[in-house]
C-alpha cells in the first residue's frame, strides 16, 4: 500500500511538472499547439 501511494503521488507531480512545462513553451512561442503535438513532452 505504500508503494502504491508513492507511485500515485509520482504519477501526479510528473503529470504536473508536463503540464507546467507546456503552459511555458505555449507562453514561450506563437506556435506552440503544432510544436507539442509533434514533439514529445520534455522532461526536466
């Protein structure tokens, strides 16, 4: 049960951190939707 938790718990910040990373590059460039579409999510 415990691994179990620290892999939700890792699952939701890695989903996080991707999904800040995306808000940034949308910021980032005007042509952002077909840059992530075609590139895969960075991992920082």
């Amino acid at each position: 049960l415990y691994i179990y938790a620290v892999l939700v718990v890792h699952t939701y910040y890695e989903n996080l951190r991707s999904r800040e990373v995306e808000l940034f590059f949308a910021l980032q460039s005007p042509n952002a939707p077909t840059d992530l579409a075609q590139s895969p999510p960075v991992m920082l």
